[in-house]
C-alpha cells in the first residue's frame, strides 16, 4: 500500500481515492506524453489545420508509412498523440462512428458530434472495470457546412471542447502559452498565416528548427473542404515564408 500519495487507490480505474481523485485516469494523460510528441492545431477565419511531429523509431521503418495523422470522413481528419496503438484503435472506432451516422441519417456526420461520441465513449471506459483508458489525445479538424472551420479536442477522460487554437502532448502546457499570446480575439488568419502560426508554435516549443520530413500538416479549408496531408514540398514552402518573415 505504501506508493506515495496514491496509497492503493489507483489499483482499480472504478475506485476513487479520498481526495476524489481516479488515480488510472490522470496516468493516462501522462502515457499521451510517453511518445514525447507535440502536437497543435489552430483554425483560421475560413481554414483548421493542425500540425504535429514526424518521429520515425526504426531506420528500417518506411517513413510513408509511419503517421499521426488519419482521414476520419472526406471532410473530417484528426491528429492523434500518445501511444500508437491505442490512437489507431480509436481511429477505427471514429471512421467506424462516423460512417454508421451516414448510414442512418444519409449525410455526413459534424465534427462536433464526432468528437463528443468519442469522448462519451472515452467517458465508459473512466467508469467499467474490464476496460482502461485510451492512453491518447485527439484533435479533429474538420469544414462545417453551417458553421465554417472546425477544431475540437478530446482527452482519455471523456471531456470534449471547442477551440480557436490548441495543444497535446509533452509540451502542452509551452504551446498553449505561445497560442494564447498570438491568437487574438478575433480569429481571422488566412490559411498560410494559419499553418505558419501552428508551425512556428510547435518551433518554438521544441526550441528546433524544423525540416520538412520532421512534421506533418493536415488541413481543411473553404476552397478545398476535404482534409488533406500536405507534401514535403509544401511543407518546405511554408518553412521558407516563415524563415524570410524571421
């Protein structure tokens, strides 16, 4: 019994501890740090993108094939972080999600009700023994019909939220200072003013220059809505609009 504060408490995700605290759900908010990935996302006045680290374990790997970012509909795409395969699985349970809605109602589910499905699923998992908390974060990026750009965020603990700009990963806490400073109230960035404030925010987190193999960029936007990765020579375009503005 003698583990710190935690004194047994956190053996069981179903009990809580005399503080009110469930010991097994903030361990997975801290297993979406293991990777020691970043990730940001920022939505534009007619555009969402979001960017993140490109980590590649293994030089044995395919690098095409290693990615955090996922096609969920034509028009919503996510970016996950934390551990790969638990972030896989809940990609599946997305696409899986999403597409039954079209089934059923016959038009594309909204990114809002994506997102708040997911977390009303990552919501069980905090209350049924048999099963444990998804060790991971996921930010959807997605067009609206009715409500333009779209960012939403959920967390293992089943909590969901809109954002204008937001974070997840190891240096959450640095990137959300960084974005609060630049994102001013009215949101009206233009798509390459978009991807280059998420790119500079993740920069500037990680204290690095960044190289067009070294991230991934998603992006949907009002002349293109469905979610697209960009390529490294996009990539190296945008690096080298901000390097001049530098």
């Amino acid at each position: 019994m003698s583990r710190g504060s935690s004194s047994g408490f956190d053996r069981d995700i179903t009990i809580f501890s005399p503080e009110g605290r469930l010991y097994q759900v903030e361990y997975a908010f801290k297993a979406i740090n293991q990777g020691g990935m970043t990730s940001v996302g920022v939505r534009g006045e007619d555009c969402a993108v979001v960017v993140t680290q490109k980590k590649v374990p293994d030089r044995l790997l395919d690098p095409s094939s290693v990615t955090n970012l996922h096609r969920i509909t034509r028009k919503i795409g996510c970016v996950m972080t934390g551990m790969i395969a638990d972030s896989k699985s809940q990609v599946q349970r997305a696409i899986y999600e999403a597409q039954s809605f079209k089934y059923k109602f016959n038009y594309d589910i909204p990114v809002e009700l994506l997102c708040k499905r997911i977390a009303d699923i990552n919501q069980v998992y905090t209350q049924n023994a048999e099963m444990r908390p998804l060790g991971c974060s996921m930010i959807l990026i997605g067009m609206d019909d009715e409500l333009g750009p779209q960012l939403f965020k959920t967390d293992p603990a089943g909590y969901y939220s809109g954002y204008r700009a937001t974070s997840s990963g190891v240096k959450q806490t640095e990137a959300n200072n960084f974005l609060e400073k630049k994102v001013k109230k009215k949101v009206d960035l233009s798509l390459n003013d978009t991807v280059e404030l998420a790119i500079s925010c993740l920069s500037s987190v990680l204290s690095a220059d960044l190289k067009p193999s070294e991230i991934e960029i998603g992006i949907v936007s009002a002349q293109n809505t469905e979610f697209r990765v960009l390529n490294e020579q996009e990539i190296e375009a945008h690096l080298t609009r901000l390097a001049e503005k530098d």
